[in-house]
C-alpha cells in the first residue's frame, strides 16, 4: 500500500471528469461490442488512456483548471436532471407550474380545486386548477 501512496504522492489523482470519461469510454466499449464497428473499440481505448493521463499527472493546477470547466457544464445539467426525476417522483401529491412573469418552476398539492398561487420569488399571484 505504501508504493501505491508513494508513487500517486505528487500526481492529480481521481475526479468528476476522470469519472465521467472512464464511464464514456465504457459506454463506448458496449456499444461496439453490440455494432461490431472496430474504431469505436479504438475510441473507447483513447478516452480511458485520456482519463488514466489525467489521473498520472503532475500539473495538478492545468486537471483542475479542467475539472472546474466540466463541473460548470455538468452540475447545471445534473440539477436539471434530478429536479426531473423528483418532479416524476411527486407527480401523484403534487401539481407543478410556471409562474407567468419569472418562469420559477412552483408546487403546489394536488386535489385542493382552483388555488391562488403566489410566486414566493417574484411577488405574482396566478390562479390555477390543481
């Protein structure tokens, strides 16, 4: 364990985009499997290369640089993603809608008639069946 801890002393190490591009280059790797198209074999291949040099390397501040203009790109998609599946998950209790003015996404429970609903972020109040 410590030539693991020695030689990885100095080096970059693991990350949200080294993960991300060990997952492509898997998907990548199934997928040709299932297509037998051979280059996609050889992308799979230079993907992970790219993550296990990222991984290796000494320019700790250029990989951070890089991790940081993914994370700017994927955490907004992340949140719109799991804000999906948590609108999917409360379907059954609970309505959801615009407001008119601000576009801030709002909840309400299911099964009150027609509500007055008040956008806590923009003051507007709208009427709508629920």
């Amino acid at each position: 364990m410590n030539f693991l801890r020695n030689f990885m002393a100095g080096r970059y190490g693991p990350d949200h985009l080294n993960t991300a591009l060990v997952v492509l280059a898997l998907v990548i790797g199934f997928v040709s499997s299932l297509v037998q198209f051979v280059y996609l074999v050889y992308l799979s291949y230079l993907i992970f290369a790219l993550a296990l040099f990222r991984m290796l390397s000494r320019n700790i501040p250029r990989r951070r640089a890089e991790n940081d203009k993914f994370l700017r790109y994927y955490s907004p998609a992340k949140q719109r993603v799991k804000a999906f599946f948590r609108r999917l998950r409360e379907r059954k209790t609970h309505a959801f809608f615009k407001c008119p003015s601000c576009k801030n996404r709002l909840r309400v429970p299911r099964g009150k008639g027609k509500l007055q609903i008040t956008c806590p972020k923009c003051g507007e109040r709208f009427i709508r069946k629920t």
